[in-house]
C-alpha cells in the first residue's frame, strides 16, 4: 500500500496572507512539507500550479497554497480554515457555534476593512499633513475594533476575541496586525500602542499583546530585518 505523502504548505514567510495558513499549521501539530515561495523569483512549478488551481493560464501566482492528496487550494481564509478543520478539529480554534463562528469570521474582516486599510493610508501619506489625518483613520480604526471586541467578542478567561479560547479570529488577524504595528512605526512613527493607550482602548490593547505573544505566531513571525526590507517596497516617500 502506497504511502500517503505529507500535505504541502507553498507560502513566503513574509507575506502577512500567507502567515495565517501557516499559524493554523502550527496550531494544529499536523506534519506538513513547507515549499518556501520567493516572491521575487517564483519558480515555474508554483506558477503552473496557481494557474492550474485557479483555471486562469494568465493569473498571477499567490501564495498561501495548500496541496494535500487530489485537493489544490489557495486563498489564506479557505486554506486555514480547511487545515483547522481537517487537522486541528479537536483544538477548538473553529467555534462549533455556527453564530460563534460567524461573529469571529467578521471580526477578522472588520480588521482588514479598518486597520489594514488605515495601515495603507499611513504608508502611502507623502506629506505631514496627510500623514496626521491617516494616523487618526488609524485610531479610528483601533476604536471600531475595539467596540466589536466588546460588543460580540468576550472578556471571560482571557483577552483573545472569545475571552480565554484562542479561535480562527486571532488565526486570520496576528499576521496583519503584527505588520501594522511594524511597518507604521518603523516608516511613518505612527505607534499602535500609543494610540490605543493614549484613547483608552484598553480592550484592543489586551487583545494586541495576547494574540502577538501566542507560540505560534512567534514561531512564524519572519526575521524583522526581512521584513522591514520588504515593507519598504509598501511605502511612498515623504515630500516634507
């Protein structure tokens, strides 16, 4: 009898999409073979199996990829949440309450529409003037955050968005919110924390540090130095 071959992860440890497929690996201990993309230099194998998965013979090439056996798939929120089904059904970090599940799945949306959004405004903001007025969307954002944690999320054992169970919220925000707060600071002075803090946004900030300090999210975090790097290419320079 033939013997199963692992499970393959493609993704680049920089790229914050690809982070969340490989945060919900880890969580789950299940062996995967990780194919290490370079984003700058993608070998033909990935491409024509992207182009392959996604019937288009012209797309670009994304990462995350998942292959295990017959099933090719791509798309972070698809891929994370097949491997923590599949491999990771007794973790809990999928809410077995359909309404649970759902308040969680738009938490993470909400992160995008809002922090991520407002981390792209800092980065392209070429003047002071603007650079203000995107640190305050930044707040703002923070603060919607920060009333959905309260409002749908939890504060019973913990500080994750389900209070002490660490779920498929933190699995789809811990990459993109590390990066707001690296890139913002590190290019534009803009400082998540001290936003958070300096408006009260004690609920957000609890969540920020538990999700940033959960094992797996260290363990996948790229070098700072690698990272940086490729940030730049994200941000505009300033005129002033």
């Amino acid at each position: 009898m033939a013997t199963r071959m692992a499970a393959q992860l493609w993704a680049a440890p920089v790229c914050p999409w690809a982070q969340r497929a490989t945060i919900a690996v880890v969580e789950t201990g299940a062996p995967f073979e990780y194919k290490t993309v370079d984003l700058h230099n993608k070998s033909e194998e990935f491409v024509a199996l992207y182009r392959r998965i996604a019937c288009d013979a012209a797309a670009t090439a994304k990462v995350p990829v998942l292959v295990d056996g017959e099933l090719a798939i791509t798309e972070s929120p698809v891929v994370a949440e097949y491997v923590l089904r599949k491999y990771g059904a007794d973790k809990g970090i999928i809410p077995a309450d359909p309404a649970v599940l759902a308040r969680a799945r738009l938490f993470a949306e909400l992160f995008v529409a809002n922090v991520t959004a407002a981390q792209g405004g800092i980065l392209k903001s070429d003047s002071q003037a603007k650079l203000a007025e995107a640190a305050e969307q930044m707040a703002a954002a923070l603060k919607v955050v920060d009333a959905f944690l309260l409002s749908q999320g939890s504060s019973e054992g913990g500080s994750f968005f389900l209070g002490g169970t660490y779920s498929i919220a933190e699995v789809l925000t811990t990459s993109l919110l590390h990066r707001a707060i690296t890139y913002t600071k590190a290019y534009r002075g803009v400082d998540l924390w001290q936003l958070a803090q300096e408006r009260g946004l004690s609920r957000v900030e609890a969540w920020m540090k538990v999700a940033l300090e959960r094992p797996s999210a260290k363990q996948t975090m790229p070098d700072e130095v690698v990272l940086l790097e490729h940030g730049r290419k994200f941000t505009v320079p300033m005129k002033d």
